[in-house]
C-alpha cells in the first residue's frame, strides 16, 4: 500500500465515546474526515447531534447515540446501536471520562468511585465487548485515552484532582495489558495521551491570573493543543499506518513530559 493507502479509513467504522466536544469531537472529526463512519456516543444527546451534523458534511455516515458510561446497559446499547446500524466496528476510541477537583486529604469517596467507574471501569468493559466484535472480524483497533498527568505527580494548585490522575495511570497498564492479550486476535490496542489542549476542560485554567507562568510556561511548545494536534495521531493509531504498532502510548503534549 502507498501512504495514502496507509492511512485511508475508508469503509471503517469507528465508535468515539465522549465525542460530543472537546478532544473527542476533535478525533471524530479526524476519523471521518480520513473516511471512516462515526458513531459518535455522550451522555448529552444534543452534543452528539451537533457533533454529528458537523461531521456529516464530510460525507460519511454518522450516528449519534446517548450513552451514560455509569450504565452498562448504556454500553451495551451503544454496542447494538453501532452494530445495527453498521453490522461492524473496526475502531474504538475511549475517550469519554470525567474527572473531580478536590484537596487531596478531603476527597470524598463517593466522587473517587463515580471517577474510577466512568474512567476505568466503563473503559474496560467498552474493550471487553467491542474486543469480541473485533475477534469475530479478524482484526480491530483500540486507542485509549489517557493523559500526560497519568505519568507523574502534580500539586494541588496544578491540579486537584487525584481519582482522575489515578484512573488515568490504570488506563496506561490496562492498554499494554490489553496489547498482549489481544495481539493473537489483530487487535491493536494503543493510547494517546494527550497533554493541555484548548477545550472547555481549560477554561477554569484560563481564568488564573498567572495562566501563561503556571501552564504554558511548562511546555516547551508556550501553546496549548489544538484540533489539529490531535486528529493526526488518533488517525495514525486507527490506519493500517500502524499495525505493527500495539502497547503504545503516544504523548501529545507539546513537549511537557520532557522536562
């Protein structure tokens, strides 16, 4: 195949949770604009309408599905709808979480609960069963994604959020795990790990007097990430471009692991 071959999605279905906005509106976006069909699945229907008119400008097919990861029965739905639809799914990106700013020493329980369950649990158990889609098929993609604060530690004024750090970690060793016992199937499992993007998680950040000092002054790029930034290595990880790669998390953060 030639490049362009490489890394066409054409005839491909891909499932995008947390596509309604943000980072995952960004990766559904790329997915189609390469030629794949979306389903695109947020716990706010109207984000995933107005996502999904968006993307049906590029002339692909694209279905919108509400889906609470704290339900299973959601998930399960999110898996008939797609297959319904499509009758396959050749990607899935785990994009969709939630996280909860409290003091370290006072996080209540309950909100650590609800984070790990959105963020690990629900992720697992979408790989679980799409996996057994993929094995039918003969081959599949998985990208997973995590974030540049699952790789070190961060302080309470950088970030306040410890179950979301925490399940973010889980998330790096549940792909390599998932890579090796997949492997056997043609599945691929990867993640991205994305570093500060420009997204309405942002905007809370944006609003601190010393913004430029405390986030862009950490990365070496001085800018937050984009659309763009984002959409190249999701369609590289669900493109026949990578193949041969599984077990991988890809970094996207401007340079801010490296110092």
């Amino acid at each position: 195949m030639n490049v362009r071959e490489l890394f066409s999605l054409r005839d491909r279905v891909a499932v995008v949770t947390g596509g309604g906005r943000g980072i995952g509106r960004f990766i559904a976006q790329g997915l189609a604009e390469a030629g794949a069909d979306i389903v695109i699945a947020s716990r706010k229907f109207d984000n995933c309408v107005a996502a999904a008119k968006e993307v049906e400008r590029l002339g692909v097919r694209v279905l919108p599905v509400q889906c609470d990861l704290e339900k299973e029965e959601d998930i399960s739905r999110l898996i008939e709808a797609a297959m319904k639809a499509f009758g396959r799914i050749d990607i899935l990106v785990n994009n969709a979480g939630l996280t909860w700013g409290a003091p370290t020493l006072q996080y209540p329980m309950d909100k650590w609960e609800k984070v790990i369950h959105v963020n690990l649990r629900a992720v697992f158990l979408l790989c679980k069963e799409v996996a057994k889609v993929m094995v039918k098929q003969g081959k599949g993609k998985i990208i997973n994604i995590t974030s540049v604060l699952s790789f070190r530690g961060a302080t309470e004024e950088m970030n306040a959020a410890v179950a979301y750090n925490a399940s973010k970690g889980a998330i790096n060793a549940l792909t390599l795990d998932l890579a090796v016992k997949l492997a056997g199937h043609h599945i691929n499992v990867n993640a991205i790990a994305p570093g500060y993007f420009d997204t309405d998680l942002i905007k809370y950040a944006k609003q601190d007097k010393d913004f430029t000092k405390k986030f862009l002054g950490k990365i070496p790029m001085a800018r937050l990430g984009g659309e763009e930034d984002i959409k190249g290595a999701a369609v590289f990880l669900a493109s026949d471009a990578s193949n041969y790669v599984t077990g991988h998390i890809l970094c996207v953060d401007g340079g801010y692991l490296s110092w």
